[in-house]
C-alpha cells in the first residue's frame, strides 16, 4: 500500500498528519546536518544579523527545487542519475555523479568530525575516536535493516531539530531588531560576505538533496510493491498533493532551523566579539557563558540528532548516484546480498569519510569548504533538473507547471549569480 493510500484510509488526525510526513520532511531535515549548523554558526558569528533575510529566500528556493525534483522522481519511476544516464549525454551524467559522490564523501567526514565534537562538548572531554563506532553503527543500519525502519528512525532524529528553536528563545533576540533583520536585506560586495552567501545557499540547496529525494520517492513506490518502472511511471494528483505537502513542511521546518542558528549566534557569539570559531563545538562551548549552559548543551545535542541522521542520507546518496549510472541494482529496501554495489558505495562513502576526521583538518573548516563546494555545484545539475521536469520524455504528460518553472529558473539564476559574485571577489582580493 502507498503513503496516498494510507493516507486516504486514515481517520485519525494526529496518526494522518504523521503519514503525510515521508521522504521530503526527512530530506528537510537533513538539510540541517552538522554542515548546515556549522555553516550557519559561521555566518552568525562573523556577520551578525546580516544574513537573517536569507531564511525568507532560502525557503521558496528549496520549497520549489525539492518539489520539482520529488515530481521527477514520482512520474519517471526513476532516480536522477538513471534520468540522466537514459536521457542525456555522458558528459553530464559522470561529471555530475562525481561532483556530488566527491562533497558528499568530504561531508560525512566532517559530519562524522562534527558528532565526536559535540559529543565531547556533552561529555566535557574530547572523544575523536568516537567516530568508529557510530560510523559501524550507521553503516550496519543501512546495509541490514529494511527502508520502513530506517525510515521511522530517520523521522525520530528529526526531533533533535528541536534544540535550535529552544535556543532561540533562550538568547531572548530583541523582537525591532531581529524583525529588521528578517525583512530588510543587507548587501555586500566584500568577499567574506559572497562566499558566505555562497555557502548558504550551497548547503540549504544542495546537490546530494536533488539524488536523494528523486531516489526516495522511487524507494516508496518500491516499499509499496511497484518494482518495475512501467508500474512505477507516473502519479494521481493525490499522490501529488501529499508529496507536495510534505516536502514543503520539510523546507519550512529546514529554513526555521536555519533562521533560529543563525539568530542565536549571532546575538551571543558575534555580539562578544567571537567572530572565529573553528569546530560546531565551539559554537556550543561559547554559548555556554553567554546565554547559559543549558543553551551550550542543546545546540550541541541538536548536532549529534542531525549528524546521525545526515550520515545515512550522504552515503546513500552516493549509492543511489553511482548504482543508477552504472545500472546496478539499488534500494534501501533490497537484501544486500542482491545489491552488494550498491551496499559497498555506502560502505565506501562512509568509510573514506571516516577517515578525514584524522587528518587534522578542522571540522568546522571542512563543512564550511562542502558547503561551498555545493553552491559551485548545484546552478549546473538545477539546469539538467529544469531541462528534464519539462520534457515529455521524461515526465510524460506530466511535466512541471508554470509556477514550479518560474521558481525553478529563478533559484538557477540566482545560485549562478551568487557563484559569479563568488569569482569576481575572489579576484579581487
């Protein structure tokens, strides 16, 4: 049975509100992994209230490109690098697939770097070796157990989204001043400022979330008995409508995250003079004397909830891209006996990743360099995305409406625009 169809059978309204919550709730919410905290922790604590505005762009952007993808996924039966692999040339697909298997990889291990952090920030002393178990712990969840359970655990580590919203209202924001800051833009031509912007929008929209959320809407179809393509090929306009729902709740939940990171430290961090941090620990450390321990703790817990769940949907990720353009068998769901290539890009991708938290690089710097990396990336593959949601012999007759393609070249211009402001300031400094 579909999600739609459990949905439509439902009577119970908290139990009904829960099913409408799938794949693009949990690509919202992993949005906001340890790269995203750090990313935003940075541009709170070294540009203030200056970045606050980009929440309210930020949200329609991932709003309209998450949806679009979702939609390409459900009326193609088919993840984005089988998209590519059938429709375009191999000049766009292995560039692409690298692109995003190479941020990713860097992005669970620094993600992983991230969780041992914070987690010696909660035990009050430095555990680096953490990283090994909870990587073997990840790893064995997604090789061994079935797509409904990773999901429902996948939802459950949502909850620690909830640390950031508590945080906000412990640092008590003035109300004129964050308001200001919400609604008027600040504009920069310095270059710590685009790259800054750069890597918001590169890690609030970013490549491995186009793979991932195609690739889940296709393991659904599959969780619910559509194995083959020909059943999977297309979607009622209910089916529609709560996918529709759902990853916009993700975005909105994503981008809320994102205001409440950047607004806590902002007020604490850059309002003292911390303007420098180098790991999401320190983030959390700092804001213990400055808004109290409790505050330090939650932000540092919210961390480890989010990283736990990023991990899997990284290294999935990769898996989904790869399997897909070398036409290997895919899917959380499948035994690994049946799908050992797929299995062992997971394994690889988390493993490698493993292993940059030893190499000295600062995890801080490390997830600020993906998110970067992502914003370079995501204008081009948005253009294959845009191509391929209005052509017929990809989505059938149903192909993306006006709106959905208005917004949709909107955010590729936008992302290009902020990537050529990147180049210029990086010249000129």
């Amino acid at each position: 049975m579909t999600r739609a169809q459990q949905v439509a059978r439902e009577k119970h309204p908290v139990k009904k509100a829960a099913l409408l919550l799938g794949p693009g709730f949990i690509t919202g919410a992993a949005d906001d992994d340890p790269s995203g905290i750090g990313t935003y922790s940075v541009a709170g604590a070294s540009l203030g209230l200056a970045t606050l505005w980009t929440a309210l762009l930020t949200f329609p952007f991932m709003a309209a490109v998450q949806n679009i993808c979702s939609r390409l996924g459900q009326c193609s039966g088919s993840g984005l690098a089988g998209i590519l692999k059938e429709h375009y040339p191999r000049w766009v697909l292995y560039p692409a697939v690298a692109l995003v298997v190479t941020a990713n990889v860097v992005n669970v291990g620094a993600d992983l770097g991230a969780i041992a952090d914070a987690a010696g920030t909660v035990i009050g002393t430095p555990v680096p070796w953490l990283v090994v178990p909870i990587a073997v712990a990840l790893l064995a969840m997604q090789i061994f157990a079935k797509y409904r359970f990773i999901e429902r655990v996948f939802k459950y580590l949502t909850i620690a989204l909830l640390a950031y919203v508590i945080d906000a209202v412990l640092v008590r924001p003035p109300l004129a001043e964050t308001l200001r800051a919400t609604i008027v833009p600040t504009i920069s031509a310095d270059h710590r400022y685009i790259a800054t912007l750069v890597a918001i929008l590169g890690t609030t929209i970013s490549p491995y979330l186009f793979f991932w959320q195609t690739s889940q809407e296709v393991e659904e179809e599959k969780s619910a008995g559509r194995k083959s393509r020909a059943q999977r090929r297309g979607a009622s306009r209910f089916e529609l409508r709560i996918a529709t729902i759902d990853v916009t709740v993700g975005m909105l939940v994503s981008n809320l995250v994102m205001y409440f990171i950047i607004l806590s430290t902002a007020l604490t961090l850059h309002a003292s003079g911390k303007t420098n941090i180098s790991t999401g620990a320190d983030a959390a450390e700092a804001l213990r004397p400055l808004a109290g321990d409790l505050a330090g703790l939650i932000f540092a817990v919210g961390m480890i909830g989010t990283g736990l769940l990023a991990v899997p949907v990284l290294s999935g990720a990769s898996a989904y891209a790869v399997s897909e353009a070398f036409g290997w068998r895919e899917g959380l769901d499948e035994d690994w006996r049946r799908a050992k290539s797929f299995y062992g890009v997971v394994a690889i991708a988390t493993l490698v990743g493993l292993v940059i938290p030893f190499t000295g690089v600062k995890p801080i710097d490390a997830l600020f360099f993906t998110s970067v990396l992502n914003g370079v990336a995501a204008p081009f593959l948005l253009v294959v995305i845009m191509l391929a949601a209005r052509n017929e012999k990809v989505m059938g007759k149903q192909t993306i409406g006006p709106i959905l393609t208005a917004l949709g070249w909107i955010v590729t211009i936008a992302m290009f625009a902020a990537l050529v402001g990147l180049a210029l300031t990086s010249l000129g400094s």
